[in-house]
C-alpha cells in the first residue's frame, strides 16, 4: 500500500495503526481501496450496486480483528459509503472502523459512512469508531455523519467506542439498535468540540427481547462557542433493562443539549436517564496549580482524565 506521511498520521490517529495488522482489513483512502486482507474465517467484498463493502465473519470465529479505517485528503472530496457486517453466532472479533479527514484547501470534505451490523447469537463485538480531522490555511470544512444500525440476536454482546476529540467541524452521528432476548449493548462515547464545531449524538436502542439491556453513555467536552446535543431514547418492550447518561464539561460561550427519553412499554421495564452539564470546578483548577501548573495546564489536566 502506497501512502504519504499525512495518510499514515491519519491513519495512526483514528486505527491506531503504525504498520498493517494482522488479521482481515480494507483500507479506503479518497474514494479508494488501496489495501485488503481476507483470511478463511472472516471475508471482505465490493458491493456492486452502491459504494462499500460487505464483511461476514463465520460462525465461532474468536480473537480476530476487522480494521477497515478510511482517510479523505484530498479537499473537496465528498463520499457516501454503505458497510454492512455479518457476524455470525458464538464469535468473538474486534472491528476498528475510524475515519480522519486532512482539508487545508476551500472546499468542504465530507465522509458519510452507513454501518449495519447483524450479530448472531451469543456472539460479543466491540466495535472502535474513531474521528479526526486536521488542516490549517483554508474554509473548508471537515464533515462526517455516521449513521450505525444495530441488530443483535439472542444472547448477543455489543460494545461501542465512538470517540471525536480534535479537529471535526461538523458531525451527526446517528445510532439504532434493536436487542433480541438476553442482548447487551454497551455504549461509550468521547467527545470534544471548539471554535464553531457542532455535533450532534442520537441514540435509539430498542430494548425487544426478554432480559435485553443497554448501557450508553457520553463525556463531552464544548469550548468556546462550539455546539452540542445529545439525544439518548431507549424503548423497553420487555423485561429489561436500560440507562442513559450525559455528563458535560462547558466552558467559554458553548452550547449543550440533552434530551433524555425513556419509552416503557413493559410493566418490568426498568429504564434510567441522567445528565448533567456544569463548568469546571474552581476548586479543582486551584489545587491542580499549587503543584505548579498553569491555569490551562490544569484545565487540560481536568478534561484529559473527563475524557480517559
């Protein structure tokens, strides 16, 4: 695979990825595929009506890993990109899928990336999404919108790490899930903005299945007068079980909104929401500077550990 320096800083950025990995991967670089690896349990192909790929995983597959990262650098570079996983029962993978755009020209580039993921029963996936944008000296804008559909069959494990923290002007990232009996989705979101950025968060997850559950929670960080939202509803249908949460850092002229939504439809649905946003305690600045830290040292201190 040939890539400059800029590609393969990016690529660090959003795979952690200094060299190829072992196991199966596709890697995308402005519109392209420039690099594939298959092997006999796990399988990637070209979708031929719309641009993507497919991914399928065989039954009882475990300690494998997918990396399928994607890097845009050419500004004014706009894609739409279909990616649909087939994991089948009692597996056991890793699927790193980051996207990092480098635009220092006029034009917006933009990378909208459509994920369906179909777990089998009593398989566990967690799943890495990771974004990043860079590049000074023009207007064009970074964008990404993820869209994540989710259907977990019985007995099936999800975790989610979705983290942004640098360098994306705008992003909404939209999340669906759907839990069969005994189903389990973790989610964990990472996410920072500054100077005019928005993002926006939403999470549907519907808690179908008997003794079905779900976990997802944000961190957020929103510096000066950048934009936030957070929209988090779980639908319980069941017996089951499912919380919600958003703790907020805000700081300068910043905006935040979340907007809780709890949907029981079971009389033994137990559902919970959280939230909280609030500044940076001055108590914790004063301590951190009498042991010799700056003022913005130690506000980077406070939200690198917010953050971890």
């Amino acid at each position: 695979m040939e890539m400059d320096v800029i590609q393969k800083r990016i690529l660090a950025e959003v795979a952690d990825l200094h060299k190829i990995p072992t196991g199966a991967y596709n890697f995308r670089v402005n519109g392209k595929s420039i690099g594939r690896n298959t092997n006999a349990s796990i399988d990637i192909t070209t979708k031929e009506d719309v641009s993507g790929i497919d991914i399928k995983i065989k039954d009882g597959t475990v300690n494998q890993s997918v990396h399928i990262p994607v890097v845009i650098s050419n500004s004014g570079h706009s894609e739409k990109v279909y990616n649909d996983f087939y994991i089948g029962e009692d597996c056991d993978v890793v699927i790193v899928a980051g996207c990092g755009i480098h635009n220092c020209g006029n034009q917006d580039s933009q990378h909208d990336g459509i994920h369906r993921f179909f777990v089998g029963k009593n398989s566990k996936v967690k799943y890495v999404e990771k974004h990043y944008g860079e590049g000074e000296g023009g207007t064009g804008k970074r964008i990404l919108n993820p869209e994540t559909e989710v259907y977990q069959e019985e007995g099936s494990y999800v975790e989610m790490e979705m983290v942004q923290i640098k360098g994306v002007d705008s992003t909404v990232r939209t999340t669906k899930a759907e839990l069969a009996a005994g189903a389990t989705m973790i989610v964990r979101e990472r996410l920072m903005t500054h100077g005019d950025q928005y993002a926006k968060s939403i999470y549907d997850v519907y808690l179908n299945g008997e003794n079905s559950s779900t976990d997802v929670i944000s961190r957020s960080v929103a510096k000066d007068s950048s934009e936030q939202i957070f929209e988090a509803a779980i639908i319980g249908d069941n017996v089951c079980s499912g919380h919600a949460e958003c703790d907020a850092i805000i700081m300068g002229n910043a905006h935040v909104v979340a907007v809780p939504k709890l949907d029981a439809k079971n009389l033994d649905a137990a559902l919970i929401h959280e939230a909280a946003i609030g500044k940076i305690a001055g108590d914790q600045i004063i301590k951190l500077m009498t042991l010799g830290l700056t003022e913005e040292q130690a506000e980077e201190q406070i939200i690198n550990g917010f953050l971890r």
